[in-house]
C-alpha cells in the first residue's frame, strides 16, 4: 500500500533539501535563506523498496490569519491534515528552539503517527543537537542529512515502524496499460491516456494561482494581494472531463534586468523549466494593463520553445465591455503584435468570479490538438502546387528557386520540410508566405509552425575551384 507523509518544521531547517532527496529530483527550490518555499509541493519519493507521496511544506511561522505567514500556516495545515503520518524536522546544528518546542505540541494534536527528523545531524555538533530533540517528548529522533543522504535507513525503518500497514508490500498488477492512439485522416500524434501537461505563465500579480484555484475548485495555492507570492512551479493533477490534466503554477517573470536576486532567479528558471516540459502554455495578462512587452516577450519564448499558445486575459470583470468591441480588439492586437502565432485563441475570464473557465479549457483543448496534427504529404502537395502557382519562387542569379515538393516528418509542433534546387537562397519573406499559407489552409491557429530545407547534392560541386 501506499502512503502520504508530510514534512513539517519551521523555516530553513531543510524541509525542501530533503524532500529532493526522497524523490530524487531538484524538484523544490533550495537556498539559504529562511522561507523559500510558500506552497504545498508534492512527489513521489522512494526509499528502499517503498513507494510513498511525500508533501513540502511551508515553514511554521506563528501571524495572523489573514497576513502572509498565516495564509501559509494555513497551507501547511491542509497538508497535516492530508498526510498519514507527519516527518517533523529540526535543525540538529541549532538545536531544540523555542519555535520547535511550540510547533511540536501543535503537531502532536494532529493525531498522526509522528517521526522525530534531526536534519543536518552530520559532525559532531549535529550529533549533540540530535540528542537534545529527545526533550521535545516526539519519541527517539532520527539522524539526518538531506544534503548528503545521511540517516536513509534509519527513516526507513521509522516508517516501517509508524506505519506498519501502509508499509506491506504491494500486489503487483501485471495487466499493461494499453494506449490508445487519435486518429483521423491525416494522423495524429495525440496520446489521450497520457495527462496534458499545461502551464500557466505571465507577470507577477496577474492572477496565476487564483485561476488555478479556481479552474480545480479548492484552495490549492497560495493567494494574495502581494506580487511574487509564488515561488515554485508546482504542478497538480486533476481531471477535466474524461482527460487527465497536470496544470503548472510558475512564479511570475518579470524582465530580466530588473530580476538581481539569487532567489528570483531561481524562480524564473523554475518557471521556464515548467514552460519546457509543457505541451500547451497559457499566458496570462491582466485585462487591465494587457501587451505589456513582458507579456509579448513571454509568448515569443513559448513560440521558440515550440509550445502550443492559448492568451488568457484575466480579471475581465473590471472591464466595461457590454457590446464585445474590446475583446475584439485585443484579439486584433494580439494578431498584429505576435504575428509568429497568428490565430491563437485570446480568451477573457475572471479567476476571481469563474467566467470564462470553460471556454479556457475547450481553447486548450483544441489547440493540443491542433498541435498534435499532422498532415498527410498527398494534402500537401497539392497544396505546394497551388501555393507556388500563386505567388513563385523568386530568381537567384538569373536562376529560379526550385521547389519539388514538401512533407510533414513529425508533429508537437508541426514541422515541415522543403526539398528543391538552392533553397539556402530562398528569402525569409517567401518562407513566411508559406508558413502563413499552411496556417490558413490546415486551421493550425496558436502554433509554432517549422520550416526546414533539404537539397540534393551537386555532383559538380567537387569541380569547382
């Protein structure tokens, strides 16, 4: 059986540290100042033979309810409350402080199977600290080092100890997960049994994590009214429909030359990274202050990442638009400012009140597919026929461009590739006549589009002084 064990503490005693060590991915961020991680995270750690879901948690800091480090607390107690057995860390180089000795009391009324965790418990002063966990009445500490793996097997038999049921080895299934390909004429490359990876990026305070609250109906995510609360790119599972989702919350990106902080730069690469492993990337703008060149520079990334595109303009209900003339016209802008994605879907909504949620998710849900297409090279062909009686190559050298014919070698984006005579000369304009041709005549809105060239040799190459 499987089980959840939340990690818990209060700030820099090596929560995140340890929880990359148990799932065996940088996957939180580390750093040494005090506080970085503000949202729940969750993995799935292993350790020996056992296979469990481990939580990250927000260090334990005593404020009030409605501030910062209250919403947090808030965060962490959800996860006390999800876990089946909590790991309550301390620093082991610090020793037994005040703040352990509150927050341990608050812990032991969860009810939950505890284990004792003195991390940093490496040399001989982490060995004395350990001792000294003893008084905080957890049961017999555990001696640990997230940083360098110290102490595994000892957890290992705590768990087994604390937990003795969800511990037992699991039956093995050994039905195989059969997949289930899309189809249609052309073809497809969309794999519907696998979970669609979306992330949602744009500026800081533009309303990322509000709308993922709301598009998965709980307060997941830590919300407020200040800018940068997110950090980590934390991804949830959940099911829209019949199809399974991993949404990504980034941290919001600002330019890069105003971005000087250690912490915030580890933040941005997060949420670039999220960007990476994305198959469709929402941005969001706030409806109020829209195409800011932030946000173009942000969709241009996604356009050279390959990523399918979907414009979300959030807080739609501060704007007065009655008649639909403004969002009409931000799709026009939107067109006319990122001409590399022409097409793609500009949806407005509201995190705060839910409007427009759905419509979000049928604008993803058409672009993955358009994104996933590929395109037969009989349909094609034709295609190049007529493309090219419409508007020929141009000349080169008293030499006309010769193009023979084209076809698609793979989908996610799609990528097509040119074979001819001199296509090195063929002009950047005439290439994006062609793109912007396909675009129009296969309906691929809101998709990075590749163009490559093949030629043939010239057997009199080798002659030639």
């Amino acid at each position: 059986m499987s089980f959840t064990l939340a990690i818990i503490g209060r700030p820099n005693v090596g929560k995140s540290t340890l929880f990359n060590r148990l799932v065996g991915k940088k996957l939180a961020l580390v750093d040494d100042q005090p506080g970085v991680t503000r949202d729940r995270r969750e993995g799935e750690a292993k350790l020996g033979d056992l296979r469990f879901t481990i939580i990250d948690t927000a260090g334990l800091e005593e404020g009030d309810a409605a501030t910062l480090s209250g919403r947090m607390r808030a965060q962490t107690e959800a996860a006390i409350e999800q876990a089946d057995a909590i790991l309550f860390l301390m620093d082991a180089r610090a020793g037994v402080t005040p703040d352990d000795r509150y927050f341990a009391s608050l812990v032991r009324r969860a009810g939950k199977p505890i284990i004792l965790g003195a991390n940093k418990a490496e040399g001989r002063l982490g060995e004395s600290g350990a001792l000294d966990a003893f008084s905080l009445g957890l049961g017999d500490p555990v001696a640990l080092s997230g940083e360098h793996g110290d102490g595994m097997a000892e957890l290992y038999s705590a768990l087994l100890e604390a937990l003795p049921e969800q511990t037992q080895p699991a039956e093995e299934d050994e039905g195989e997960e059969r997949k289930v390909f899309a189809d249609d004429e052309d073809g497809s490359e969309l794999d519907v049994t696998k979970p669609l990876r979306i992330a949602v990026v744009g500026r800081p305070n533009a309303g990322k994590s509000t709308l993922i609250n709301r598009i998965i109906g709980e307060d997941r995510l830590l919300t407020g009214p200040e800018a940068g609360i997110t950090r980590d790119s934390i991804g949830l599972d959940f099911q829209w429909g019949d199809r399974k989702i991993k949404l990504f919350d980034t941290a919001g990106l600002r330019r890069r030359a105003r971005v000087t902080e250690k912490l915030e730069k580890l933040a941005a690469a997060d949420a670039l990274r999220a960007v990476k492993f994305a198959e469709v990337v929402v941005v969001l703008l706030d409806a109020t202050i829209p195409f800011e060149k932030q946000d173009l520079t942000i969709a241009d990334l996604v356009e050279r990442e390959g990523r399918a595109l979907v414009i979300g303009l959030n807080k739609w209900d501060l704007i007065d638009d009655k008649g639909g003339a403004k969002i009409r016209e931000l799709r026009e802008e939107a067109g006319r400012l990122l001409p590399q994605l022409r097409g793609a879907p500009v949806i407005s909504l509201s995190g705060a009140t839910g409007k427009g949620i759905d419509k979000l998710m049928e604008a993803i849900m058409a672009v993955q597919e358009t994104w996933n297409r590929r395109i037969s090279t009989s349909r094609l062909n034709r295609w190049l026929e007529s493309a090219l009686d419409q508007t020929p190559p141009p000349a080169v050298s008293g030499r006309r461009i010769k193009i023979r014919y084209i076809t698609q070698p793979k989908a996610r984006p799609p990528h097509f590739v040119l074979f001819g005579n001199q296509l090195d000369q063929l002009p950047t304009s005439y290439e994006r006549y062609l793109l912007n041709s396909l675009r129009e005549n296969f309906q691929l809105p809101g998709v990075p589009l590749r163009l490559s060239k093949r030629m043939g040799e010239n057997p009199y190459e080798k002659k030639k002084r």
